[in-house]
C-alpha cells in the first residue's frame, strides 16, 4: 500500500503494531474508503453502500468502521477495540495513551536529558535524523502537544508520560 518501506503496511505485529494498523486505515483518503470497505472487510455489499453514502463528518465514523473492522480481520476484535480506544484517548482527550509505541528511557538519560534528534530516531517515528530535523525546522513536531522549533532541543523527561507527534498522523510515548 505504500511507496517505500517506512510507508508499508505489515500484517505482522512484529513489524507494525496493530494500533499502526488500525491509523492506516482510519487515515483513509475519503475517495479510497468505499473502495477499501469492499477489498479489505467482510461487511455485506448493501451495508457497503449505505456506508458509502456517509458525506463530511459522517465519513469519519465511516473511516473508523473501515480501521475497526479491516484491524479485527488482521489481528482480531480486541486488538481493533484496544486500538480505536488508545486512538480515541490520544486524539479526543490529549492525553498520552496506552498502546502507543514507547521509549523507556533509563534514569540517567530522563535526568539528564536526550536530543529530541535521538528520540525522534528511536522511537522509530523518524527514519534518520536528517529527516527529523527537518520535521522540527516544519514545524512538524510535537512534545505534550506543543510545536517544538528548536532542532537542537535537549529532552528532559521529568514527570511520565510524554507524548511525541512527528507530523499529525505518528505518535510514540516516552517514559
């Protein structure tokens, strides 16, 4: 589905978790879902259609049918239902949520601090660090919700958990 390595979507939770699956889908373009809900569910063909017809804010709960049900099918109904949970609690509350990729820092590194380069890179969020800086110089990049601009910043990590966005769509936790 994707055009290069970062962007492919693995069946295997080894390789993307099942809440990485879950975005996928949810992630949708709006012209894609109709097609998607057909090739990649076992929902019956009227049902489809009658989805199909969902315009503006209706496509969204239409979006998550599509990430609930293509998920439950790859990894079953309690990774679906962990997934849309974690994704609700992270979105619609802000909050840091259980069963995002996460970083557990040791000790020394919290107290002392890393570059948000290094995290970026370590949570798996970034590819190489050339492309995180660049992320942060665009504004692209998040700490708790906060856009961070300073591509030199040092991470100290005091009260857990930490929420890092790389983009609107990639999330991990720091810990």
């Amino acid at each position: 589905m994707g055009k290069t390595a970062a962007g492919a979507v693995w069946l295997n939770e080894d390789r993307l978790s099942p809440y990485d699956y879950w975005q996928f889908w949810r992630n949708t373009e709006d012209a894609d879902v109709v097609r998607f809900l057909k090739l990649f569910t076992d929902l019956p063909m009227d049902e489809i259609e009658r989805l199909g017809r969902a315009k503006g804010a209706e496509l969204n709960a239409v979006k998550e049918r599509l990430a609930n049900e293509a998920t439950r099918l790859s990894h079953g109904a309690d990774a679906a239902r962990e997934a849309a949970a974690t994704s609700k609690q992270a979105f619609e509350h802000g909050e840091a949520a259980q069963g995002l990729p996460t970083l557990e820092l040791e000790h020394e590194e919290r107290s002392s601090g890393v570059t948000l380069v290094e995290l970026l890179v370590r949570t798996g969020l970034s590819s190489s660090k050339s492309e995180a800086r660049r992320a942060i110089a665009g504004r692209g990049v998040r700490l708790d919700g906060d856009v961070v601009e300073d591509v030199d910043l040092v991470v100290l990590v005091q009260q857990t958990p930490v929420r890092l966005s790389f983009g609107r769509k990639r999330h991990a936790v720091l810990k």
